[in-house]
C-alpha cells in the first residue's frame, strides 16, 4: 500500500506546486504589481522553493550536444544502440567536419561505461561521459526504470545485469574488434564478473577494466550503506522495501524497489547537508544570485531523480554482494544466457589490464573495498595493474567535479591509452542513425523526436 499511497500523495501535490511555481512568477514579473511589494523577493523565493521541494523529478536528458577536442568543436548525437527490456546501450557519436580533428578521432579507444543500477539514472555520470568523449569514443549503460517496464517482459535479476555487460561487449568487440571497460560503483562487481565469465570460457576480454568506488569486497571499511545490508535480514528487506508498481504506470503489479525509498536513505544519510543547501538556495533567490541557484536547480534536478529497481535484482544484490561476499568467497555461480550456472572465477582474467580509483573520502563504498579487486585478479600481471587513490575526494568526486576532471581523468586516460595498443583496426561506418529513444520517468512513455545527427560533417566514430 505504501506506493500506492505515495503515488496519490505526488498526484495531489502536483498542482499545488504547479501553482507555486506561478506565484513565484507573479512576484517576479515586473509587469505585475505584486513584484512592487516590500516583500516580493522573499515571497517570490519561498513559492520557488515549495514548487521545487513539491515538484516531480523526471528523468533528466544527457543533453550533451558538442565537446571541446583541442580548441574545435565537435558535434555529438546521441542515440541507442541496443534496446533491451530493461536497459539500453547509449551511445554518443562524434561528428566532425575538421578534417585533422577527424583523423584524431577515428584512432582513439572505444569505452563501455557501465553506469550504476542503484536509484539514479545513468546521466548521474553526465560530467564522466563528457570529458571521455574529448579523447575516446564512449557508449553507456542507461537502465531503465523498472515501473515503466511491462510485466510481460519478465523478471530482471543480477544474473541478467551480467549477461547485459556481456553482450554489449561482444557487441563492442564485434564493432571494433575490441574495447575498453569503466564501472562507476555498484557495477563494478557484475562487470568483474562478467569479464570474469568471458575469461573462464576462453573469449576475447576487454583490453581493460577500470574499476571506480565499487564494492568488490563490502567487508573492509564498511560503511553505513554496508552496516544496513548486515543489520538486516533478507526477509526484513523483502517485507518492508518492495512493493508493486501501481496501476498508473505500465509496469503495473511489477515487484520493485521504489526509487522514492532509496531517495529517502540518500537524503538521511546527510539531511543537515541538504537542509542547509536548501537554505542557501532561498537566501541566493533573495540576492538574485543566478549563478548559484542554478547550479543548485541542476544539481538536485538530477538527485532527486530516481528510478525504481526490480526486486529480484535488488535483493539478490543485497545477499550476493553484502551478506555473502560470494565474488571474494570464490562461491558465485552465475546462469548464462541458456540458464546453464557457471562459478565466477576472476582469477582466469590474463590479458585485461585492471585500473582500481578509490576516494580517500569515500563514505558510500569504503577504503580498500574496490582494491580488493587485485587480490582476486591474481592471474593479471603486476605491470598491468594499477591503484589510484584520490586526495580528498568523497564518492561523487571520483567520477563529477573538478578533481574527477584535474586528477581523475588523466590516469584514467594514460591507463587506457597504454593498454589499447591491441585493439584491431576495424573499419566503421560514415553514417549514423537518427533515432534516439528517452525512457521518461513519469508516467506511460511518450515518444519524443528523434535526435537528429548534424546536416553537415563526417562521422567521426
């Protein structure tokens, strides 16, 4: 019932905020007589603030349309590749009439970056992607939120996020003969263990993985997020954070685990923090500080947006990767693509380099949890594995931000560059689809316009 609760609480706050949302307006608008009174700002600044503390959060876009490549300009479309019931394969393509910028562009590395299935959306990783596609050409995982996935499509388990990984790379590898592999927190276990799989069965692997704030092993260093999953029972998870999807939206009936649920953890793990952001914001509409509100309006436009997960997927997670630490264990068998189990052994992995970023500050994956990747990867040589721990920097800032992009990136970049000298040259196509598919977060999907590639200008990538 607690959905459905929450649903009709959303559906009957939403014209009020609406309505918030105009009275700041009014307050505002000089052509109004209202913005003439003594206290207009401020009145302005408190209905501004109920609309965005009453508004819903939809998915927001990636909404990256040209990236910086050594002083030009290049245009990018971006657009699906791989449709898959509850994930699609995103990718962001490079066009450039420039023809030095295009020869540049052609040779570098192909990133799959595999974006966490774990409340937010994908374009959480929007600052990731753009400065990636300055020096590589980059796809993305974009999950899907499982309240707008039809039961028809059936259940999605982790068994299924890591079979997922699997094809679109061997989509990847058949494109370009091979390529390189980033996960940015929860993925980094099922991307071990897909490459893991791959390697136990004699296919081609990525040329590298790079593993960023992930929990490979949840035992060391835990954190509040580990100390709940312990805490906890499996059947206290499955009795009081799943529940069904209402019939409002097309995944009706659909076990899950609400986004709105996860928000609320975020959210309590520092409300003092966001209480006083909040504040702040208030205080900067007051001052008609335009540049702070809007940096705030972008950040929790993307914070407050939330996807709902499938339950099966959710508690499997949960007992697979913070009860039972089946990957450390050596005790995780995974069923294939034909249902066929198969032991998770990431010692078999002998020609994939193995790049490790942890946050000194990190308080959502702990110290030490995504090094552990190294004890398990013992068949890697030590020459192509690598340990970067980042000076200051808590969960977010090892993927977003300045010390993502100034200390971050760069090693990312070296590490790649120097381990990509295998891939086979592959010839790609000069032109690019048209379609572009936008999942929105709200209500039954509704068809958008397709993003169409620039009229003028070679495909780059």
């Amino acid at each position: 019932m607690l959905y459905q609760i929450y649903d009709t609480q959303r559906t009957m706050i939403e014209p009020f905020a609406d309505l918030a949302q105009t009275a700041s307006k009014l307050f505002t608008n000089p052509l109004m007589p209202f913005s003439h009174l003594p206290m207009a700002q401020r009145i302005s600044a408190s209905y501004d603030l109920i609309y965005r503390l009453g508004k819903d959060y939809i998915k927001p876009e990636f909404n990256i349309r040209s990236v910086n490549v050594d002083g030009v300009d290049v245009a990018i479309h971006e657009r699906v590749e791989v449709d898959k019931p509850f994930c699609e394969l995103r990718r962001f393509k490079r066009f450039s009439d420039d023809t030095a910028t295009l020869g540049k562009l052609k040779g570098q590395p192909v990133v799959l970056i595999v974006a966490p299935l774990s409340g937010h959306y994908a374009t959480l990783l929007r600052d990731t992607v753009t400065t990636m596609l300055k020096d590589h050409k980059v796809y993305i995982t974009d999950w899907k939120n499982a309240r707008l996935v039809p039961l028809e499509e059936g259940e999605f388990h982790l068994d299924d996020y890591v079979n997922y990984v699997q094809e679109f790379i061997r989509y990847l590898q058949k494109n370009y003969g091979n390529c390189h592999v980033m996960s940015v927190c929860q993925p980094t276990v099922p991307v071990l263990a897909a490459v893991s799989l791959m390697a136990s069965r004699g296919e081609t692997t990525p040329l590298t993985m790079t593993m960023m704030g992930g929990p490979i092993d949840a035992r060391k260093s835990p954190t509040a997020v580990n100390n709940l999953a312990t805490q906890r029972s499996i059947e206290w998870f499955e009795n009081n954070v799943i529940y069904r999807v209402p019939s409002t939206f097309p995944g009706a009936g659909r076990r899950v685990y609400p986004g709105f649920l996860q928000h609320t953890g975020f959210v309590a793990m520092n409300p003092d923090r966001h209480l006083n952001s909040h504040y702040d914001y208030f205080k900067d509409l007051i001052k008609g500080d335009k540049e702070s509100t809007e940096a705030h309006r972008k950040f929790y436009d993307e914070y407050n947006a939330v996807l709902d997960m499938d339950a099966d997927y959710y508690l499997e997670t949960i007992q697979t990767v913070f009860r039972e630490f089946k990957l450390v264990n050596n005790s995780w068998d995974v069923n294939n693509a034909k249902g066929k189990p198969e032991r998770v052994r990431p010692q078999d992995i002998k020609a994939t380099a193995l790049l490790s970023v942890e946050g000194e500050l990190d308080d959502i994956s702990g110290s030490g949890q995504t090094a552990a990747a190294h004890d398990l990867c013992t068949g890697i040589p030590k020459s192509s594995r690598r340990h970067y721990e980042v000076k200051g920097a808590g969960h977010y800032g090892i993927f977003s931000g300045r010390r993502w992009r100034e200390m971050v990136y760069p090693e990312v970049k070296a590490f790649i560059l120097s381990h990509n000298s295998s891939a086979p040259a592959v010839p790609v196509a000069a032109t690019a689809s048209t379609e572009v598919a936008v999942v929105p977060a709200k209500r039954a999907p509704r068809k958008r316009p397709a993003a169409k590639p620039p009229k003028s200008g070679t495909a780059a990538d």
